[in-house]
C-alpha cells in the first residue's frame, strides 16, 4: 500500500479558516449558527471550526456533535461501531442555521443519515454542510457547500485524514 500525503497540519489549518470566513458570510454573520460535528474527526474539525467562528466573530455559534450510527443505511456492511453521545447545544436547532461538519464526503450517504438523525433534535432554519475533503463518486444527490480541498480519487484509493486531538498527529493522505 502506498500513501501520498496531500494536507499537512498548516494546510488543514488554513482550510479550516476559510470555511469559518465562508460560514460566516453565508450567513451574514455568526447569530444563530449550530456547527454539529459528525463523529469521530467531524467532532474535533467542528470544534476548531466554533473557535476560529468565535475568534473572528465573539459569540458565533454553538458547537455539537451528531452522532449518525443508527440511522446508516449500511449498518449490516460496516463493522460494528459503538454509538457516540449526541449533543446538541441548549438553545436546540430549531429555526437555526445548522452546520454539519465531516472530515471526508464520498458516498453521501453518512450525510443522508445526518440528516435523518437532525430531524429528531428539531427543525433547523437551514443546514448547511462543511467537509475537510470532498473525494467525489457520490451515490447520492448530496454537495458540500463549504469544501476544504477537493481531492478526486479512484474507488480503490482511500483518504486518511489525522487529526492531533485524535491521532497524535495531523495529516491527510491517499492510500493505494
């Protein structure tokens, strides 16, 4: 198997900080905004995300996670997961812009069950999807509308993404 790195720690650092710039003009400015991540890494990259938010604009958002295990449709194919906590922030998302934040999109399909898993924490104003990469090959009628990289691949090519929080170090590669 061989790997090629495509993001280093600055890089996904930089990503980052133009989606928060791009969140906030989207929404014209940082009031009444939910960053939910998606576990595992969508968690941390969500975070990150509610602080360069704050940092730029004291007050921006709330931060969550979702977790989706139990509303995948391919729960039968992937190996057994144990389910995370969701936490939704006190004020809810209903009538809120609601941002969900993932490391990869490919599929579509852990977005479709995000959706699913929103839907019973109440009725968000508008939700909005934020991805550190965007792979391609969707099998769903599913688009990012805030992308760190784009990174096109072929179905036997995987992305890793690592994060410090979680992984010790801080990377993205494409394995073969």
């Amino acid at each position: 198997m061989t790997a090629r790195t495509v993001l280093q720690a600055a890089d996904i650092t930089r990503a980052l900080t133009r989606i928060s710039h791009e969140i906030l003009e989207s929404n014209r400015g940082g009031s009444d905004l939910v960053i939910l991540g998606i576990p595992t890494r969508g968690v941390e990259l969500a975070r990150r995300i509610a602080k360069i938010l704050d940092g730029i604009e004291p007050g921006s958002g709330t931060v969550g996670s979702l977790d989706v295990t139990m509303y995948r449709d391919d729960l039968a194919g992937q190996p057994t997961r144990a389910p995370s906590p969701t936490q939704v922030p006190a004020g809810g998302i209903d009538g809120k812009t609601v941002v969900l934040v993932d490391d990869v999109l490919y599929s579509g399909r852990t977005i479709r069950a995000a959706l699913d898993a929103l839907g019973d924490h109440g009725r968000p104003k508008v939700v909005r999807l934020a991805v550190l990469v965007d792979r391609g090959h969707r099998e769903l009628p599913i688009r990012a509308d805030f992308v760190g990289k784009n990174l096109p691949t072929a179905l036997d090519e995987r992305i890793r993404v690592r994060l410090s929080e979680t992984d010790g170090a801080e990377f993205v590669v494409i394995e073969s």
